[in-house]
C-alpha cells in the first residue's frame, strides 16, 4: 500500500514534536486526532480479537470508553510537560477523535447528492456515476491512504449485528452503510486501498412501476411490459423458484425486489444475505419479512476448523426451514451462497435469488462452476441436475450502455427461460418463452411446457401469449441512439 509509515503512539511522558506545538492551536489539530485515531483503532481491534460478539451498543460503548481513556491520557502528558489543556479543550478533541473513528468522515457528503455508484482508487481517486449517466471526479475523501484504510476499518466495527473486519488477515470487506448503500472495499491486494459504493435508489418497487419506469424518470428505461408483469406475477402466485441473471449494475436486485412485492403482506418469509442489501425488511411492504445476515468469524478457529462465531449462510438454511418459511429468498449468488441457493430451492416454493452472468447462455455454466467449487461435487451431470431440479425459471436482465457516446444506459429484460430436466447431453433442458426482439427486448417466443399446469392453477393461461408472439407489448419505443443489430 502506497502510504506513508504508520505513526507510532509514544507512551513517555516526554511530549512530541506534534505535541509540543499542540498547545498553540485553539482547535484540536488533525494530526494529533489522527494519531489518537490509530492508537484507539488498535486497541479496539485487540479488544474485539478477544470477543466472539459484541452487539453495536456495546461496542459504540467500548469505542467511547477507551477514546476518553486515551484523550485523557493525551492531556495529562501536556500537563505533566508544562502545556496544560482546559477541559473545554479536551471535550472537542474528544468529539474529533470520535468522529473520525465513528462516522462516515469525509464520504458522508458525497452520500447527500443523488448516484448510482461512487468509486474510490486511494484517498484522491474519487469517482461519481450519477443516475443520468455522467461522471464526475470529486475531492479526496482522506488525507492519506492510511486515513482510508482507517476509516474503513471503523465502517467494518460498525456494521450492525453481524460485525466485520477489514484486516491484513483478511483484507476484504462488503457490508452495508449505516446509511443503507452497499460498501464493497479491498486493500493490501491492491496497490492502493478500493472501496465502491453501490446507491439502490429504488428500495420499494413493484412490477407495475418498472412497467412504467420511463415515464416516472426520463433516465430510465422500462424494464419489462405489461406482458412481462402479467407473466412473472402469476409466475410467483404459482410458488416458481426464479433466479435473475445479468450484468453487474443491470438492474437484477430491482427486478427481484419487484418480484417479492407480489409476496402478500402477511405472509412469513426469510431473505439471507452475505451482507444486507435487499431491504425488503424495511419497505413496509412486508411486515413479517425476516433478514438473516451471514457473519464473519473472529479469532481461533474451532475444531471443524472454522473461526469462531462464524455463521454462513448455509448453517442459516436449516434454521429459516424450522421458522416455516415458505419462500426463501437468497439475494445475490456471488460464491459460497450457491449451496443456501440450491438448498432453499430444493426444498421450498416461490425463491429467488440473484447471480452475474455475461450473457444468457452462461448463466447455467456459471451456476455448475460455482455447485462444483462450493459443493464438493466432482460430477458435471449431478450439478447439472442439482440446478435443473431447484430453478423454474431464469429471467435475464440485459444492459446497453450508450452513454460512451451520448446516450444513457437502458436496462430491461431480454430472456425468460423455464427450466425442466436434464437433455441427453446432461444439460438443464430449457425452453425459451421470451427472448429478444427487434431491439432486444423481451418478447413471447414459445408456450411454456414443464410449467404450464402451476401457472394455470395460478390463474394464468399462456395462452395469452401466441398472440403477441415475436411482437411483445412495449407500450414505447427504445430511445436508443444506435438500432439494435
């Protein structure tokens, strides 16, 4: 990491260089609250080393006390030195050592404007993607690289109930802000630490307002048409296990959000996730939607070799089953939450869940590359089975970004795949009941087979689809700057 030597807390009673000049600043200097920072920061960290849990009060508690001890200790030494401090004076070194350990620092303002991504390269590379596509360079949000790595340590502390850990044993971080974006961050396998910042600006949404998306904000595009909202609502009254594929940042977490809107309100349901992001908890959409967050372990590791108070997502499976959920929703499949996915869909009705795919045809390559990696499965038809008998349906979200010249980025479905058994090949059989017209967007190509029967008890008829065939019912064109090759 390109930064400069750490500063070393001297515990002598003789004053430093920095301390010495201290005592002419009328406000307390950011250097001496940057040491204070670090002293405290390692002190927390050993502290918490040692501890299996700490809830976020306890632990807001334990930052408060040992940062009071560590002030106090700061300006008894100018005492001892002939430099005393009036208690005014440590009260605000106080509230800038507590701050600089506890909030957001310099981030917490570029959070203010609306954005869909902020990207951070060290201290000074900061980037902005605002929602109509332009991006813009800020200020840097820390005066050192250090600074960064300090800041995102303090976020990782206070990640709620399932705390984190951003250190050289484990130099990666994902978890959710206090503010409710999604924080993604590295250092020391980098050159310089990274950190991005994901917006979900569309936290509550249904199927019919990503109908109507274009005409609520010129930014964006429609994400399906009113065949589409017909189709995937009966899809989750008939209970289908759905997974939404796409690029990163195509719109997959809006479209699964939108399918659980059709979930009723006063149904029991459990989402998990690596790291909260859904929110599906906190729209008041679904009262009784229970989150269950993975958490990191910390410190020896046991006898089955895992670090102590670790909880995976996969131990979370069997304990969503014995609250009696009836869907389970997985979020994002990234690595390891393969095996919960392909758990919960093996044994309930109505999942959902997210994974990153190139293109459609490889979203089944990438799920039996994960199967095989996460499920000591060594057998290339048993994985493909395993997928083939927990998915229903898999609903491919495609992104066109035009902004490179001129235009915005439109997002929209372009696949919807039911899946059904095993070819002779060994592959999950498939069978595309929409696919992409003229200018890429979803429209109906063929009759559902292995489904037809649930969506008909669901109230649904595919016969409503021969009609539009190879047409779809976009109500408005795409404003693309290019046509669709």
């Amino acid at each position: 990491m390109q930064t400069s030597e750490r500063p070393k807390w001297r515990s002598s009673a003789a004053a430093s260089p920095v301390e010495r000049h201290y005592e002419h600043f009328e406000d307390p200097d950011y250097t001496v609250v940057r040491e204070l920072q670090v002293v405290v920061s390692d002190e927390l960290s050993r502290a918490l080393a040692e501890r299996v849990y700490l809830s976020p009060r306890d632990l807001d508690t334990e930052s408060r006390r040992i940062a009071a001890q560590r002030v106090r200790d700061y300006v008894d030494r100018q005492t001892m030195t002939g430099s005393p401090l009036g208690p005014d004076y440590e009260r605000r070194l106080l509230d800038a050592v507590l701050a600089a350990l506890l909030g957001l620092g310099r981030l917490e303002r570029l959070l203010r404007d609306p954005f869909d991504t902020i990207t951070v390269l060290g201290c000074d590379g900061v980037r902005i993607e605002r929602p109509d596509g332009r991006i813009e360079l800020a200020d840097p949000v820390a005066d050192s690289d250090e600074d960064l790595v300090l800041m995102l340590q303090a976020l990782a502390r206070r990640a709620g109930g399932t705390e984190r850990a951003l250190t050289k044993d484990k130099p990666t971080l994902s978890m959710e802000l206090p503010t409710g974006q999604r924080l993604a961050a590295t250092y020391l396998v980098t050159p310089r630490p990274v950190a991005v910042i994901r917006n979900h600006q569309i936290l509550s949404v249904d199927l019919d307002e990503l109908v109507d998306l274009d005409r609520t904000d010129p930014n964006k595009t429609a994400m399906i048409d009113p065949l589409l909202r017909d189709f995937l609502r009966a899809a989750m009254r008939a209970g289908l296990n759905i997974m939404v594929a796409g690029v990163p940042g195509s719109g997959k977490t809006s479209l699964l959000r939108a399918l659980a809107s059709e979930i009723p309100a006063d149904e029991w349901f459990v989402v998990l996730e690596e790291a909260r992001e859904l929110g599906l908890h906190k729209t008041g959409r679904h009262p009784w939607a229970v989150s269950m967050e993975a958490r990191e372990g910390h410190g020896e590791r046991g006898p089955d070799g895992r670090p102590a108070g670790e909880i995976t997502l996969d131990d979370l499976i069997p304990l969503s089953l014995q609250l009696n959920a009836r869907h389970i929703i997985v979020g994002e499949v990234k690595s390891r939450e393969i095996v919960a996915m392909l758990q919960a869909m093996g044994t309930t009705n109505g999942s959902l869940c997210t994974i990153h795919a190139r293109e459609p045809g490889l979203v089944f390559d990438r799920v039996v590359e994960l199967a095989l990696s996460h499920r000591q499965e060594h057998s290339d038809r048993r994985a493909h089975l395993q997928v083939a008998n927990a998915l229903d349906l898999v609903v491919y979200v495609t992104m066109v970004d035009e902004s490179a010249i001129g235009g915005r980025r439109h997002r929209f479905v372009s696949h919807v795949v039911e899946v059904g058994g095993l070819t002779e090949a060994g592959r999950p059989r498939t069978t595309h009941v929409f696919g992409p017209g003229p200018d890429g967007r979803a429209v109906p190509l063929h009759q559902p087979d292995r489904l037809k029967r649930q969506l008909l008890l669901a109230g649904y008829d595919p016969i409503v689809l021969i009609t539009p065939r190879g047409r779809g019912a976009w109500p408005r064109p795409l404003p693309r700057l290019r046509s669709h090759a």
